[in-house]
C-alpha cells in the first residue's frame, strides 16, 4: 500500500468522534514501516491494551478503524484469523469495531477474529511466522492470497460502515 502520514490516518477513522481520533495514539515510526508489503497497517495502542486500530486504502482513499479487543493472553486453542486465514495458537483476537454514525453511538459493533498482532500481510507473505501449521496447504498463489485478505478486510469494514 502507499505510505500513510500521522494527519492522514487521524482523518481516515470512520467509527469514532473527530475528538477520539486526534487523541489515539498513531504509531511514531510510520516512515519506517514496511508499506511495499502491508495491505493495511495495524497496530495495538500501547497505553490502552485492549486498543487497536487498522488503516488500509481502499480505492485510493485511506479508512481507518479503532477497534476493542481484549489484552493478548498467550492460550492454547487454535483460531483462524478471518482476514488473512492463518490459523495461530492463541494469537488470534476477537476485535469488536463501533459501527459508524448513528448506528455506533447507538452501540451497534461489529466482530471479527483478527491475528492478534494484526500483522496479516506479513503472515500471507511468509515474512512472519505463525508456527507450524499456521497455513492450509492452498493451490492459490500469493497475489490471490493477497486479494482474498484485501476483500476480506473491505468486507470487514462494509459492515462497519453500512
Ligand atoms: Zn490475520
């Protein structure tokens, strides 16, 4: 995806107050994230644990969600992440996302279980590791893999936002 600036991302969140979104904390290090291989950043408030947020393009305009997940408690169950399809040990998280407008402050969410780290891209990639088996043998190659997680997620946030 194409780089996002701290002010861009502030702008882009669609399911909470203006107020909220200028006072999250935005990683400081965007410059040096990996852009050329995420689909979307994500990233864990690091004063609120049970924070996280995602941003990611979607037709060329950047939307971003903050989302409420419970602190990672290392488990032994297996789950798959509902966006890039890796199946982790305990590193998959149930994230709740405020539904835009109305329907938010009224205290519609909507769900979905996301890697915990919410570092899919790189999971789809192989650049990072989710343990042995953390991938179904699949005839798709890595551009479909990467389709399937963008829709996944559009998918995602066409709930959010509906
Ligand atoms: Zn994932």
């Amino acid at each position: 995806m194409n780089p996002l600036t701290e002010q861009e991302i502030r702008a882009a969140f669609v399911n909470c107050s203006k107020g909220e979104a200028k006072r999250l904390s935005v990683p400081r290090d965007l410059a040096e994230r990996p852009w050329d291989d995420l689909d979307f950043l994500g990233w864990r408030d690091p004063r609120a644990p049970d924070r996280a947020c995602l941003a990611v393009e979607l037709d060329g305009r950047p939307v971003a969600l903050t989302l409420r997940s419970p602190a990672v408690t290392p488990g032994t169950r297996r789950s798959m992440c509902s966006i890039c399809m890796t199946t982790h040990t305990g590193g998959v998280s149930l994230m709740v996302a405020a539904k835009a407008g109305k329907a938010g402050q009224q205290g519609n969410s909507v769900g979905a279980y996301i890697c915990s780290d919410l570092a899919c891209s790189l999971y789809v990639r192989g650049k990072k590791d989710a343990g042995i088996g953390a991938r179904l043998h699949e005839s798709l190659t890595l551009e479909e893999k990467i389709e399937r997680t963008v829709a996944n997620l559009a998918a995602f946030i066409a709930q959010v936002t509906a």
